[in-house]
C-alpha cells in the first residue's frame, strides 16, 4: 500500500499529537492501465508511420472551426474600439465558439461524433445559456484539458503540429491561423456570415445564446459537409506537402493498401490488414511501400503487448482461488497448450515457429478469447512465437531496456532455449511478468506520491509464503486488456472527408 505522505510529514503530525486518536479508513482505488510498463513503445512506433495523429481527431470541420475562432478575436480587436485584450478573453471567447459549436452539433445529432457528449448533457436541455460567470467558468476549465477541441486529449496538438494554428511568440496560449488558410476560413464564413451580428461572435465577456439559435447554427456548421477547401488545405498538411515525411509514407501507405484491396466497400480492419501484409500477400508486390515494414513492425509489438498483458490477466485468474507457485502457475499454464507435449525444449516448441501469420490475425485471435481462460494460453503462445520470430536484433533509440523491447525479449528468449516448456514459462512468467509488473507498480505509486496524487494499488501480484499470491482487495480478474488504438481510423476518416480514399 503507498500512502501519500512523506517522512517529514508523518513526524510532525507524530510530534504534535497528545493522544491516540481515530484516522479515517484509507481509501485505495485499484488502478493501472499499462501494468507491465509497455505501451509507450507502441506509440514510439506509431509515430515512425502516422506521427502528430491521436484517436480523437478524425473529422476536418473542428481544425476549421478552432482556425476561424482565432481568426474572429483578430476581427474583434481590428474592429471593435478596444486596441487590446487580456489573454484570458481571447482564450474565453475562442472557448465559447468551440463550446457553442459542441453545443449544436449535439443538438442536432446526440450522438454526433465529437468529444464530450456527457459533459454537454446539461445544456442540451437548456433554453438559454450564459457563457459567463461561475458556471461557465468551470465547465470552460474542465473542457480547456478535457473534452474541448483544444485538449491535448483531443484536437489540441494536430491544431499546432499540422500548422492550423500558430502560437504567437510571447503570448502563452495566444494564436493565430496559419495566413494560407484565409481562402478556407473565407468560405467557412459565408455559411454562417448571416449569424455574424449575435453578440457570441463579435464580442469579448459574458453572452447569452438561445437553444434556437444554437440549433440553428448547427445545421449551418454541420460536421459532415466539409467545403472543398477545407478537404483540400487538409490533405496537404495531412499527408501532402506539408505534411511530415513520416506522415506522408504512412499515407501513402493507406492510399496504397486501399488500392491493393481494389474493394469499395474494404473497412478500416481490411485496410489494417493489409498494412501489416507481407510482399506476397499484396496483389500487386511492387505496390507495397517500405512504410508496410513500419507498419508490420507497429502491429508486432501490438501483439506481444497483448500477449503479455493477456498472460498476466490469466495469472491473476490463476490465482483467484489461492497461492501458487512459479512451477505450479507454468505447469497449469502447459497444461492448456497440448502440442507442449511433444517438445523436449523450448528450441524445439516456441522458438522454433515458422509462423508467417499476419499479426492482425494473430491479434484478433488472442483478443477473441482472452475472456477463456483454458483457451487462452494457446493464443498466448502463438502470438509470442510469431513476436520472437520477427524480433529485430537491435532496438529503436527510443525503446528503453526497461519497457521490454522486443529485442531484449528474443535475446532473453535465446537464453531460454535448452530450458523445458514449462521452464521457458516459468522465466517469462517470473522476469517479464512479475518482475516487469512490480518494477512498474512501484515506480508509478511512487510517482503519484511524490506528486500527492490519488492512492492507487497499482500491484497486483506478489510474493507470499504460499507462493504468488494476489494483493489484499483484488478480488476478481477485472476486465481483459486491449490494444492500443493505432490511429488508422483518424487518418481514415480524415482521407474519406479529404476525398482522397
């Protein structure tokens, strides 16, 4: 357990209490999305193909709108009598268009395809809404880091990475479009240029909008029917010219597979597929980009992620009904996967694979059955026997030793060669399960402490003197892991609103 106080503390409150007295019941919340510490991998290799892209910022319209917002503060101060502003009004103003945007578009459509549709809930019933006081206040915060545009969660980082918005040099927070985009942000405004006249859009401070009004706006603005130019100034920051070459190969790499497929109706799981192809597999080889290769290496690791992560969901099912120790865990786990009993070393069963599979097979397959938990060590194996197989022998830069990267993995994995079934098990469970899993946890916890975060029971798993044994408090196996979004469905949407797929 890792309590939120350091020593210092402790012994003030111990050098300045009387007597005994009664503390409130410490509150542990069970918590870890990454507990072995490997996902920031997958995202280092993802932005080898689809850099500047997150899974949120699939449509066109909210860079438009966000560049036009910005475009407006510059109107109001050109315009208006005021010379200048305080950095706060801008932000504000700029944050009630995106605000008012949200607003209409989930009123016209609840379930329109943009963030924060829970956190808008309160005003689609509204009649009229203040954007101004205490109220306002709070949720313009919340949505600043959260569920507006302009969160990095959302479409806050491809605004500035992809050159829609400009900072201004000096001014925290303070930007300006990219001039380029004037023929685009004109057009966008002859949509909605008969509104103009509503004190939301040509004054800074508090406003109050109708729920007409907004409706009524949505359907001028609506998220689907980009203009010509939009699509246009799109695809040349998404993967034209000025794009980043990484993000021009990965494109190119879309474009490519889709046409490969030479299938109209092809979803993103086909395209997927054939991203991660081999040369053989495409109907046309010579079509293949050298991107394929990334791409195939970004779903390998995918793979071995989910592997492993799945090898630690099913230990901690393992464990539900009490101790178990790393032979009687590895044994269990053999037992699942018949063809073991055929091999002498794991030379001669897992690293002997000739697997060719795609790994999007190979994920798909793991994901279907991470819920059996007498299934699922036979996809365990399978998945990691084509990982090693396509392990490289040298590591990115950016793969830290102590993410496991697949590298280290398969030297690892060679080490084990002459080891049994069950002792090659037994290694991955205990080196790059239990000890990856501890290092993580603690290193977290110790993280949220020091920055008097929340008190988390990250691990899950230790030793006890009955063997492995769960924490006090996890009392079920939880839900199954899942891979990490790879961001082909943003750059997907993007082409198809660009035209250009």
């Amino acid at each position: 357990m890792l309590i939120v106080m350091d020593l210092n503390e402790l012994l003030d409150v111990a050098r300045t209490a009387g007597e005994p007295r009664p503390v409130d019941r410490s509150k542990i919340g069970m918590g870890g999305v990454d507990p072995l510490g490997l996902r920031q991998i997958n995202f280092g290799l993802m932005d080898r193909v689809l850099p500047d892209l997150n899974n949120v910022a699939s449509h066109i319209r909210p860079y438009t709108l966000m560049a036009w917002a910005w475009r407006r503060v510059r109107h109001i101060l050109e315009r208006g009598r005021r010379q200048s502003a305080q950095p706060e009004e801008m932000r504000d103003f700029v944050d009630r268009i995106e605000a008012i945007y949200a607003w209409s578009q989930f009123l016209i459509d609840p379930k329109a395809d943009i963030p924060g549709a829970q956190a808008m809930r309160p005003m689609l019933d509204a009649v009229r809404y203040r954007f101004g006081g205490e109220e306002w206040e709070a949720r313009r915060n919340m949505r600043r880091y959260s569920t507006g545009f302009i969160s990095p969660l959302n479409y806050g980082p491809s605004l500035r990475t992809m050159g829609w918005l400009i900072p201004i040099e000096g001014a925290a927070g303070i930007f300006q479009p990219d001039p380029a985009l004037e023929p685009v942000l004109d057009a966008f405004e002859k949509r909605v240029e008969a509104e103009l006249d509503h004190e939301a859009f040509h004054r800074f401070g508090s406003v109050s909008v109708k729920r007409a009004d907004a409706e009524r706006w949505g359907k001028l603005w609506t998220m689907d029917k980009p203009r010509a130019a939009e699509a246009k100034a799109m695809f040349t920051r998404l993967g034209g010219e000025r794009a980043a070459p990484a993000r021009q190969k990965g494109v190119a790499l879309i474009q490519a597979a889709y046409a490969d497929l030479a299938d109209e109706e092809a979803t993103y799981e086909d395209i997927r597929m054939r991203m991660a192809d081999r040369a053989d597999a495409w109907n046309s080889a010579n079509d293949r980009p050298i991107a394929a290769d990334e791409w195939r290496a970004v779903q390998i690791r995918q793979l071995f992620r989910l592997a492993l992560e799945g090898l630690f969901y099913w230990t901690i099912g393992a464990l539900l009904p009490g101790p178990r120790s790393t032979g009687q865990l590895a044994q269990a786990f053999i037992d699942a996967v018949d063809e073991t009993s055929k091999a002498d070393s794991a030379g001669d069963w897992i690293l002997v694979s000739k697997d060719t599979a795609n790994p999007v097979q190979r994920l798909r397959s793991l994901q279907k059955v991470l819920r059996d938990q007498e299934q699922l060590p036979a996809a365990i194996v399978a998945a990691l026997a084509l990982c090693l197989r396509e392990a490289p022998n040298q590591g990115h830069p950016f793969e830290n030793p102590d993410r496991l990267p697949l590298s280290r993995a398969k030297r690892e994995a060679e080490g084990w060669r002459e080891l049994s079934p069950a002792g090659f098990v037994g290694r991955v469970l205990e080196i790059w399960i239990m000890a990856q899993h501890a290092y993580w946890s603690v290193g977290r916890g110790l993280a949220d402490a020091r920055n008097r975060g929340k008190t988390i029971l990250r691990l899950r798993i230790v030793m006890d003197e009955g063997g492995w044994t769960l924490t006090p408090g996890t009392t079920r196996q939880g839900n199954p892991p899942e891979p990490t979004p790879d961001r082909l469905e943003t750059a997907t949407s993007l082409l198809v609103e660009c035209g250009r797929l």
